[in-house]
C-alpha cells in the first residue's frame, strides 16, 4: 500500500490518503496537547505507544463483536484505517468521578457512579468542545434520534468489555472519550483511537495515574506509564 496526499492534520495524528479510497493511513505523532492546544509539547516514543495500545484495544473490541474503522498496524506508528466521516461528537463515558464532571457537580474525584454515564460534548474548537444534550444534537443534525441510540449503546458496549480487559491487568478504567464515524453505506463504526491519552486509567493496587492526567497535570514523565499500560495489555 503507498502513502499518500495528507488528507488530515490532526493534534496527536496525521491521515494520508491511500490508493484505495476506502482506506486510510495513519501516523501516530508524538505531539502531547492539553487544554485544547493550549498546552503542547512533543513526547518522544508517545506515537508508538498510543499506535501500540490503541491497536491491541481494538483488536480486543473486535473479538467480542464492536466494530471499528481499524483495519491493521502497519509499523510502530502507523496503522491503515477504514475511511469514515467523523461524527463531530466526543462520548466520553464515566464509571468513577474525575476530570470535568467532578469538577461540574462538586463531586470528589474517585467516587463510584451508580451507573455507567454517556455524556456527548460538539467538537467544535472555537466554543471549546462544549457539552451538548440530546436535542441540540438533533437540532443541529449532528446525528439522528437512532443514531444516538446507537452512539450510546456502542459506547456502554465498549466499556463492558473495556472494564473488564483493564481490570484483568490491575487497572480501574475511570472514563473514556470514544469518537464514531460513517461509512459510505451509513452504518457507524467506532474511530479515532483508544489510548491513555483517551482514558483515565488508575492503577488498582496504589490509585496512580496511568493516563494523560500525568501530562495534564505536571505530575511526571508519561513515556514509562504508557509502556507500563502497553506491557500489561501485552501480558509482559
Ligand atoms: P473530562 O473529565 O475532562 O471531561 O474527560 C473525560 C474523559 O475524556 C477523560 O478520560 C479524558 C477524555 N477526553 C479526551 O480524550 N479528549 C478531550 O478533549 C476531553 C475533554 C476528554
């Protein structure tokens, strides 16, 4: 398969054409932002960590039946994906309190939530991703009311089986950012990536960081905590 054009800049991924219109390669950059671009800087080994993890997680979706626009890692830091139009939504699904939604409703970070939330927030970079409700996403023809449905229950899918493949591993898998896509046909398979970048990710037995909060919040190198997650997904 030959690269080609740059069809996408992206913050932490480039996408290039391919000779195939359906099919799409990916590099995997080093480039680690915060605060929606605020905050940047260039991690080496990073690419290949989240090339690497996000590989195997959704190699691991698709065993038990969730499809994604992943198609194969073709090196460290590239991989051929399905050509799909981004939905411009980010559902980001909660198990335990942290992040923004502890900040929102005063609730302390760590605290069980009774039951699985989905939350969808408008990627839109000038209003700063704000969070979106159900009708605005109609409203603005973002996804139809069976669309939706099907986001959410694609994203409560991938956290059963997220949760579960994490706490194999010793790893509390706190919430997670999932983006979707079409394809030509209209049916909408699970994109993006899956990373630390992506999720929170606390360690089981001390309640550490294994995640982008590292970087977010000054606490440390995250190079050696993402190889610390990848060689546990890799039963090293
Ligand atoms: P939040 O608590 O900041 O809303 O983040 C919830 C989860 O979504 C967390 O695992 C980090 C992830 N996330 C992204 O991947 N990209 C984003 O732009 C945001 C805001 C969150």
């Amino acid at each position: 398969m030959e690269k080609g054009q740059l069809l996408y800049q992206g913050k932490a991924k480039e996408l290039f054409q391919t000779e195939q219109p359906d099919l799409i390669w990916v590099e995997y950059l080093n480039q680690a932002t915060a605060l929606n671009g605020a905050k940047k800087d260039q991690i080496k080994g990073k690419g290949e960590l989240n090339n690497q993890i996000t590989s195997l997680i959704f190699q691991r979706l698709d065993e038990k039946g969730i499809r994604s626009h992943f198609v194969e890692q073709i090196s460290e830091t590239e991989q051929i994906i399905q050509a799909v139009d981004i939905i411009p939504l980010e559902v980001v699904v909660r198990n335990i309190a942290a992040g923004s939604f502890s900040k929102r409703l005063a609730i302390p970070e760590g605290t069980p939530v009774k039951f699985p939330i989905v939350e969808f927030y408008f990627k839109n970079d000038e209003l700063d991703d704000p969070m979106i409700i159900e009708d605005h996403i109609k409203v603005l023809d973002i996804a139809t009311d069976e669309e939706i449905t099907t986001l959410k229950t694609m994203a409560l899918a991938v956290d059963e089986v997220l949760s579960e493949l994490f706490d194999e591993i010793g790893i509390l898998l706190v919430d997670f950012k999932l983006e979707f896509g079409r394809t030509r046909d209209g049916s909408i398979l699970l994109a993006d990536e899956i990373s630390p970048d992506t999720c929170r990710l606390w360690d089981k037995a001390t309640n550490e960081h294994l995640d982008k909060d590292i970087y977010r919040r000054d606490l440390g190198d995250l190079i050696p905590v993402y190889q610390e997650v990848l060689n546990r997904l890799k039963g090293e």
